[in-house]
C-alpha cells in the first residue's frame, strides 16, 4: 500500500487509513523549512488532534509559516482554548463560514452551508496530501470498533504539488478577505495562478460554487460512460442525482461490472436509509452492492478498468455534488489504480456483505423511502437543485 508511483513527473504514495497518514503528515510537517498548509473539515481534539497539533506548534516554533484552515462547521467542537494555543505558538489559525446559526433566511442558510470540505496539506512547496481523511481518531471514540475508519489519502512529491499548494494559498487569500484581514504580502499572488497541466495523467480537480461546481461530477461521469470492463466506486455517504443513477444503471447494462461499497454501519441514520431506497433500481440493472461492516466506511475513491482513479474528499451525496468545497486527485495510471483496485477487492472479501433483492425486509423499505422523500423535500426547500 505505500508504494510509490511515478506518474506524469509526481511520485504517488497511496496511504489508507489514518494509521499510515498520521505519522507520515506530522513527520513531513516535522521536516518543513518554509511554509505549512493545512486544511480540513476537521480537526478534533483528540490523541491524534494533539499529534498534529504539536507538529504545527513546533514548525512555527522555528520560523516556519503555519496556515490552517478549519471549517466552521465541521470543526465547530473543537475547544477554544485548542486554538488559542496554536496561534500562541504561531499558527496561523482561519475559519471557513464560521457561522452556522440556522435562524436565517433561506439565501443566507444556503450560503452557511456552503461547506470547506477538503483535506489538504502543502509542505514547503515539496510535498502534498489529498484525500478524505480528517485530523481524528482513526478508531471512533465510544464505538467497539477493532478497525479502524476505511479512507484513503495521496502524498505527491512532484510537479503538481504546486498547483496544489496554489489551490490552498488561493483560498487563504480568499478567507482572509472575506474576514477583513490584511492580505499577507510574503506569498506574493504568483503562485496562486499556476496552471494545471491539461495532458498530465494526474490532475487535481475542485469543486467550488462558481466556475468548478460539477468538475468532479464529471470526471466521475466520463470515466463511467468509458468504462469497458469493470467500474469499483466505495463512497462513505452515497445518495447520488439522476445523471450518476443513470450513468451506473448504464455501464451495468451494457455489459460492464459495477460494484459499489457502501456504508454498512449507521452513521447518520436519515441519510443511510435514504441511501437505501435506491437498492432496488441498482441491483435489478445488475449493479453489485456492498455493505462495509469492519467500521465506518469513510472512503472516497473509485477505479473504472483498472486504469483511471480517483482519490479525494468528494462524497456522492447532495452535500458534496451541490454545496462544498471538494478536492479530488484524478490519476490514469495503470499501476496506481490497480493498487486502489485491490486494496478495495480485499476490503470487499474480507468486511463486505453483499445485498441481494431477496433480503429486502418491508419496516426498513418503509423507512428507505420516507427518507429519501424527506431528503428530497429538504434540497427542493433549500432550492439547491433543479437537476438532481
């Protein structure tokens, strides 16, 4: 699993579960000479928490520039006293829409949840992180759970860790003007407008609410309609739109495998037995479905033929199509995309449990399409969507 790729002048080391990424974050973070970028969804205060905490408090104990930006929701738990202690060590500290109140009117309520859901790092325009994996417990607190969460991450060393650095500097940027701060003048604006390599096998793709809302959607949509043999996507919330159901019920009935692991264990309930509603359609297609049970399934991640992945914090839900900040590695590399297909065929034999039409139970179909009807009243209340 730590092997590293070489794909299009970037060295790709694909890191599963928090066990592995952890100690490899806090060590390059450790290492840093100039600059740290942090962003996450969240930040607990936990063991781990304190772990690269203490990394961000020591770099910027020795002149390095530490930024870390936390969203306001999802990192609304974290103690004050937390980060007080990270900006008295130096850390720059900033919030993504720190307001979440839910008294609003209906456009200010669709602004608030307007999420930063990426995890990126960026270290001394060296090396880079993406992925799905949030600073906690790998193992969730309370839960008798012998596994840990089932996600990945990327570490890149290469050409495009610049673009992704640029990415996070033009956020911080963005941030900092939008809480009325003084731009910060060291960085400059040059890095913030680095261009992507359009014939690179591997590409950073963001979903943001201006000019990149379905860029992710649709690389998922094209590796899909492309598919010749087989298509593996393991997605911790799944309750995809029209077009994804489609494109799935598509490649299944021309032939093509189609296998998806879901969550088994229940996170959050409206939305698991939502997701359950749209078993039927995908399994009388021809779709293979499997429950993950080890732990939470927290992955984002999909491989179409072996060649083409995808790697990042892009759930497929309306949350991430419609609503947050997202950021996905999109790599066409046999080797790499074999290494995710396997380490997702293993997951599958060892933890996956197979759903059939004929183990439908009539209370949970009851439940399954009361909530999809809940949710779906939510978006067209919100007024998010008009074509999912």
């Amino acid at each position: 699993m730590n092997r590293t790729h070489s794909v299009s002048g970037n060295e790709l080391t694909l890191l599963q579960n928090g066990a592995i990424f952890f100690p490899q974050l806090c060590a390059d973070i450790h290492a840093a000479r100039h600059s740290v970028y942090l962003e996450t969804y969240i930040f607990a205060a936990d063991e781990t928490g304190l772990m690269v905490a203490e990394a961000l408090r020591y770099a910027a104990g020795r002149g390095v520039t530490v930024r870390v930006l936390l969203d306001g929701f999802g990192s609304a738990e974290l103690p004050r006293e937390f980060v007080d202690d990270l900006r008295a060590a130096g850390v720059e500290v900033q919030w993504f829409r720190p307001e979440i109140s839910p008294f609003t009117l209906r456009r200010n309520r669709m602004r608030r949840l307007r999420r930063m859901h990426r995890k990126m790092a960026a270290i001394d325009g060296a090396v880079a992180f993406v992925g799905g994996i949030n600073i906690i417990n790998d193992i969730p607190a309370k839960l008798d759970f012998d596994a840990p969460r089932m996600d990945f991450a990327v570490r890149i060393k290469g050409r495009l860790v610049d673009e992704v650095q640029a990415a996070m500097q033009r956020l911080w940027a963005t941030v900092s003007w939008a809480a009325f701060r003084k731009r910060v003048k060291t960085d400059g604006w040059r890095l913030y407008r680095i261009k992507p390599h359009p014939d690179s096998m591997v590409q950073l793709v963001l979903r943001d609410n201006v000019r990149h809302r379905r860029d992710i959607e649709r690389a998922y949509l094209k590796a899909i309609a492309g598919a010749k043999r087989e298509v593996i996507v393991a997605n911790a919330y799944f309750l995809p739109g029209r077009l994804f159901r489609r494109a799935l019920v598509h490649a299944a009935r021309r032939g093509v495998r189609v296998v998806l692991l879901l969550q088994g264990k229940v996170e959050y309930r409206l939305q698991h037995y939502a997701t359950l509603a749209l078993y039927g359609r995908l399994l009388a297609a021809g779709v293979e479905i499997y429950e993950y049970h080890a732990s939470f399934l927290h992955a984002k991640v999909a491989v179409a033929d072996g060649e083409w992945a995808t790697v990042g914090s892009f759930n497929i839900d309306p949350f991430s199509l419609l609503l947050a900040r997202e950021a996905n590695l999109v790599v066409h590399d046999n080797d790499f995309a074999g290494a995710l297909r396997a380490s997702l065929l293993h997951s599958i034999e060892l933890h996956g449990r197979r759903i059939t039409l004929s183990r439908a139970n009539p209370f949970t179909g009851i439940m399954a399409r009361i909530s999809y009807a809940l949710i779906r009243f939510i978006i067209g209340v919100l007024g998010i969507s008009k074509r999912h």
